[in-house]
C-alpha cells in the first residue's frame, strides 16, 4: 500500500508528506541520501545532525537542492535540527530555539515553524534528543513548552528520540500526541540502525485533530531501496502522511 499524494481538498484542509531523518552530517553517500528523500516525495524534511560547522548553510543548501526543496530554517542556529520544504509551503514564520547546556554533553536546539498548506496551518518542529535519559526527559517537557507557545491548533513533530517507544521521554511525547506509527503502522518499524535495525528510535508525532494515514520506515516507497538505506546515513527514515483540517 502506498502513502496518499499530496493535495489539498475542496474544504481546505491538505494532505501533508513528512519525512523525519538523521542524516550524521552529511558524513556518508550523499547522493543515496538525495534519492531516498525525493523518492519519498515530502512536503516537510524534518531533520537531524544537519551540516553545523564550516559552510554549513552551502552544504544545506546544496541537500535541499538535490531534493527539490528549499530550507527552511535550523541548522547550525538550533544545533543540527533542520527543516526543508517544497514550494508548497507557505512560510508564516521561523525560530530555532537552543535548549539549556548540559555541561559535558552536546547542546541540543529545536527548529521550528509555522507553514500553511491551502487552508491549513501546521506548525512544525524537528528536534534530536540528549544521549542523556534524564536530559532527554526534561528536553521533552521543554518542547511540549515550546509547541503550546507556537499558538497553532495542529502541528507535527518528527525526530531523533535517542530512545524507544517504552523510554520516559518518547512516552511523555506520546501521552501529549499522537504517536504517528502507533496511530497508523505502516511500512517498517525499526529505524536503527540503517544496516541492522532493531529499535525504533526516530519518531513522527501529530497533534490531536490531525489525520494520521500512514506512518513509517518507506521499505515499500517506490525509487527507496535497501542499498541507499543502508549508504544514505546510519539512522533509517520515517515517513507520514497526514490529513491537516483547514483552519477554522
């Protein structure tokens, strides 16, 4: 079974393709990273490790042109987290929020907006969780903050958890939202590792009132294969289609 288009309907709400995806930096074959993200066809990439160092917004740019899509916002201004579109999108506003610096570990950022696709308006947030499960925790909480001060009724949220579904942080996440592969499997489950997957690790999540049609790993995706699978990067990717209401 293949996940709906992209379109938007009569009543003005629109069926949305998200893609979330770690992408170690760009570290691997970039050109299998490519193929798999335009064969999935999305609207919204949300992504993590994006380029942060030296001419990171270049090697962004250059993802996202090889994707047929254009970046957003995030990259090295929210800590790695990042967002691309499709000139679908209409743009109301971005930020890149960093999280409180744990000394010793990584700082971790989250890259936000807010986007209309006809008469929907969607917000959207990519982030990638601490290594540290009580860090991971409390930077849970503090993006349940953030989506309630972004002032949108439906948003999705997609990224790199660090954990699985029976961890604290991916529950409190799930008890907030709608846990997109829980709310409508499909495709495969595990999304690490990209050569031997084994837990679930990357995760789509959608506000309540939003459609979950499909959710998962795109093994079935026509143009993904399991070579650039396995060559894109060392995480698996997740991609939904959701139904976003118009706006009332």
């Amino acid at each position: 079974m293949l996940l709906p288009n992209s379109r938007t309907e009569a009543d003005g709400s629109a069926v949305v393709r998200v893609l979330t995806y770690n992408i170690r930096s760009l570290q691997d074959d970039t050109e299998a990273l490519a193929r798999v993200i335009r064969a999935c066809a999305p609207d919204l990439v949300l992504l993590q490790e994006a380029p942060r160092f030296f001419r990171w917004r270049k090697k962004l740019a250059r993802l996202a042109a090889a994707t047929d899509l254009v970046t957003l916002t995030g990259g090295a201004t929210a800590a790695g987290p990042a967002v691309l579109c499709s000139l679908r999108a209409t743009v109301e506003r971005t930020e890149d929020v960093l999280l409180p610096l744990t000394p010793g570990q990584h700082r971790r950022g989250l890259a936000t907006a807010v986007v209309r696709f006809g008469g929907a308006r969607l917000g959207v947030l990519a982030c990638h969780l601490s290594l540290v499960g009580a860090e991971r925790h409390d930077q849970s909480g503090l993006l349940l903050d953030r989506l309630a001060e972004m002032g949108v009724e439906h948003a999705v949220v997609g990224g790199d958890l660090n954990e699985g579904p029976e961890g604290p942080a991916f529950r409190r996440l799930a008890g907030a939202l709608q846990d997109g592969y829980a709310a409508a499997p499909w495709g495969g489950e595990h999304t690490w590792s990209a050569t031997e997957p084994h837990r679930r690790i990357d995760a789509v999540f959608a506000t309540p009132g939003i459609e979950v049609l499909g959710c998962g790993v795109p093994l079935d995706q026509p143009g993904v294969t399991e070579a650039d699978l396995r060559a894109a990067t060392d995480h698996r990717p997740v991609l939904a289609a959701l139904r976003v209401p118009a706006q009332a």
